[in-house]
C-alpha cells in the first residue's frame, strides 16, 4: 500500500516541479508600471463620468457621440447649404410672383363680372339704385395669393362705394349674400345656408322674387331660413313654428314642426294679422298651391 503511496507522490511532485518553473517565468514576464496603471484608472474614471453624463452606459455614451459628430458636420457644412436654401428661395420666391401675378390678372377679370351679376340681381332685391363693386389690393405673400379682395356697396345714387362689412345691416347683407349665392352657389360646397331677417325692408313683388331666388338655391343646397313674411314661407318644403316663452323664472324658446293644416293657419296669421280670417285661409292655401 505505501508503494501505491509513494509512486502517486512521486507524480505530484514533477507536476507542482512543471507548474512552479512555469509560474516562475510568467513573474518574470509580467513588468509592473505605476504609470500604466494611473493611465487605466484616469480612464475607467473618464468613462464613468461620461456614462453619468450621457445616459447610464456606454452604448447610450456612443449614440451621443454620432448625434454630436452628425451636428458638427451639420455646423461645419452650414455655409453651403445656405447658399443652396438661398438659391433655392430665390427660385421658389420668382415661381411664387409669377403664379400670384396670374391669379390677381384672374381675380380682376372675375370681379368685374362678379360686380355686374350681383348688381343685377341687387336691382331685383328692392336695391333699385345699389352698386356693388370688389376691390383689390396688396397683401401679404399667403397661400391664397398677394392680393385680397374687399367687397363694396354704394346703396344710394351719387354715393361713393364703402365696405359692405361696415355699412350693411343684418337684413341688407342677408340679401346680398342671396344674390351672390344664387350666382356663385355651383360653386361651393356649402351644404346649408341660413337667412335670416332677409324680408327687412321688402314686400310684395320684392319678397316674391326674394323666395323664388331662395327656392332657385334650394335645388342644389338646403336653405333654412326665418321670415315673416308669407310669400316667402309659402315657398319651403317644411314649416317650423318659433315662440319664445317666458316665465317668471326663465326664457326659452320652442320650435316646433307644423302640419298641413297648421301650415296654413301659420300663412294666414302672417296674411291677416291676430284675427285670422277665412279669406286668408283662402289666400294661404292659394299660396301653397302655387309654389
């Protein structure tokens, strides 16, 4: 047993003898340098404080050095792509002028037949002696071109044109708008209009006119519009009676749908005044009948 012993020795002495020779030379190989190792620890240093700095580790500390590179490159190349933005405004600037220009040429010549049209149809509204007129003038470079157009009305003879939008009362820019839609109402895409107080001012032949131009409109959008006067009302498809009720609390207003026979007794009211008579029935039905 103590020879098994012995031999087992025997080969772990030559190993530890191998190792020990081995390690021996790897000391001796292995030189030491203060130097070196303050330059590692500068920059494991150096490192952390960037990973604090930048995002908590290194690859975040690297996608901020391809950010900053591809800014200073955007610095460094600035003067040049100026130049090429400069040049190209410049292009599009002279596009801009000549297409603005086209379109003012174009603006004029649809204003002086926009003025004609809605004169006439002025004339028919009860503005016996109206004058519309557009005029153009310079604005600031816009999507919408460089020049604005402002539309004016002179309501009397010998009158200079002003603003329609400072002159016109609610019941006169009500029929303006009507006679420029029944113009230019192929042309929108406005499904409903509302006229309100449109009858101001009118009667008779002149509201007749008033509701077949509203009638006119109809056929191509949906008209709302409040009136008293029954030439007018007599003319829609659908009939709302409006009555503002008041308490000692509060106000509200009802509005409610009317049937045939409440369309008439409504007609008839407006004809006849409070004390509705059978003669205005009569005329109300005749009204309904002939729309």
């Amino acid at each position: 047993e103590l020879t098994e012993f012995h031999a087992q020795l025997q080969d772990a002495y030559y190993s530890m003898s191998d190792l020990s020779e081995r390690l021996r030379r790897f000391r001796g190989s292995v030189s030491f340098s203060q130097r070196d190792l303050e330059e590692k620890l500068d920059r494991l240093d150096e490192l952390g404080r960037l990973k604090r700095k930048y995002g908590g580790s290194l690859d975040s500390v690297l996608s901020y050095l391809e950010k900053a590179r591809a800014e200073l490159l955007e610095i460094e190349t600035s003067d040049s792509r100026c130049a090429r933005l400069e040049a190209d405004l410049a292009a599009y600037k002279s596009e801009y002028e000549k297409e603005a220009s086209v379109l003012e040429q174009l603006r004029k010549r649809a204003a002086k037949t926009l003025e004609a049209a809605v004169t006439g149809e002025l004339s028919e509204l009860n503005f016996k002696d109206a004058r519309f007129g557009v005029l153009m003038s310079s604005c600031p470079a816009s999507e919408n071109g460089s020049c604005r157009a402002e539309f004016l009305i002179a309501s009397n003879k010998g009158s200079d044109p002003r603003p329609l939008a400072k002159i016109a009362s609610g019941g006169e820019l009500s029929r303006i708008m009507l006679a420029m839609k029944r113009i230019t109402g192929d042309l929108d895409a406005i499904p409903t209009m509302i006229f309100d107080e449109i009858d101001s001012g009118i009667s008779g032949a002149t509201a007749g006119i008033v509701g077949e131009k509203l009638l006119s409109i109809s056929k191509s959008h949906q008209i709302v519009c409040i009136t008293h006067l029954p030439q007018i009302a007599a003319l829609a498809d659908h009939h709302y009676r409006i009555e503002k009720v008041s308490d000692e609390i509060s106000t509200h207003t009802t509005v409610t749908p009317l049937s045939d026979e409440e369309r008439v007794e409504e007609l008839a009211r407006l004809l006849s005044g409070k004390n509705v008579t059978d003669s205005a029935r009569m005329q109300a039905k005749e009204l309904l009948r002939s729309r």
